[in-house]
C-alpha cells in the first residue's frame, strides 16, 4: 500500500475508552536521559535505520520539561521499556491548540497484546490531566492496525490536507468503518 500522512482528530477528550494494561506491564514518565530509551524503542518497533536522534531533538529537544509530564513508557513484566506514547500538543493545528498522540511505538515482540490500546488510554488520560479539551494525531495509511485503534478511541479522518480524499480511500479500501464509510 502507498504510505500517505494521514490526520485523525477528537474533538473533545470525554468518555475516553478505558483499557487497563494487562498484568506485569506498567507506565512510567520520562526521565532525563530516557533520550536513549526514546530512540532504542522506536529503531527496535520501526526502523533500525532511521536518524531517531535527529527526530527525538527535533521534536522534543526544545520542551525536556514537558517530556517529564507528557512522554509515557511501557514497562514490561520484566521491567524493560518495550513502548512509548507521548501526550503532547500542538499549538497551530487547524488555527487552534489540540492535544497531539505523537510517536507511539510498541517492540514487535510485546505486540498483539492489546497494549497499544492500554497506552492510548494513558495518553488520551494525561492529555485531558494536562488540561486539552481536543485531541489530533498524524499517521500513515499503511499503518492500518493503528488507525483501527485511533478509530476505536473516537478519532475521525481530518480532511483538510491536500492528499486527505486519496489518502483516506486507500485506507477505507482496507476494512470497514463507519468513520470511513462517509468520505
């Protein structure tokens, strides 16, 4: 499938599914030097190849404060970080300030779990905490098995980007959805 940036938003942060992590896994915040962590986690569940360096300072480098309060790691039964999900934000998006599910990644071997729908439930959580009334999020039509769960957690198709028409009936072509079905 062509892979095509894709937006999703919530437009408010009531009745946020609940999915409790299963036995043995917890959460935790970000600590400083979990930069490291950061960038092991998204090479091992993305892309060994990939400059996560470069992306992690891009991103985030510039509010390490607010890492402390948004940046969520899942912990293993073993007590290895095996995902991460940030609660961040974003100032501009569609002219107003949203609440922003960025970079969620799980390791492959903890996937198939239900986790990513636990942490969505930590993020969407701490975004409300942080006081954001909305929520948006970027991803890629290839990645089908998020956009089910972004789905799941009340995000729809934003449709104001360029490529969002072409882009949304590659993924409505790959299952059935009410949020889909309308496009």
């Amino acid at each position: 499938m062509e892979s095509l940036s894709v937006q999703m938003v919530r437009e408010d942060l009531e009745d946020i599914p609940q999915y409790p992590l299963p036995a043995g896994y917890a959460m935790r915040l970000y600590r400083p030097g979990d930069r490291e962590t950061w960038m092991r986690i998204h090479r091992e569940a993305e892309s060994p190849d990939g400059d996560w360096g470069k992306c992690f300072d891009g991103e985030f480098g510039g509010d390490l404060a607010g890492m402390a309060k948004r940046c969520c790691y899942l912990v293993s039964p073993r007590g290895r970080d095996v995902g991460t999900v940030t609660a961040w934000y974003d100032r501009r998006f569609l002219g107003r300030r949203w609440g922003r599910i960025h970079y969620v990644a799980i390791v492959p071997e903890h996937r198939g779990k239900g986790l990513s729908r636990s942490i969505m439930t930590v993020a969407m959580e701490r975004l409300r905490r942080l006081g954001h009334r909305r929520a948006m999020l970027v991803t890629q039509t290839h990645r089908i098995p998020a956009i089910r769960t972004y789905l799941r957690f009340g995000f729809v198709p934003e449709m104001t980007s360029d490529n969002a028409a072409r882009a949304w009936k590659l993924v409505a072509e790959q299952f059935p959805h009410p949020a889909l079905e309308r496009l």
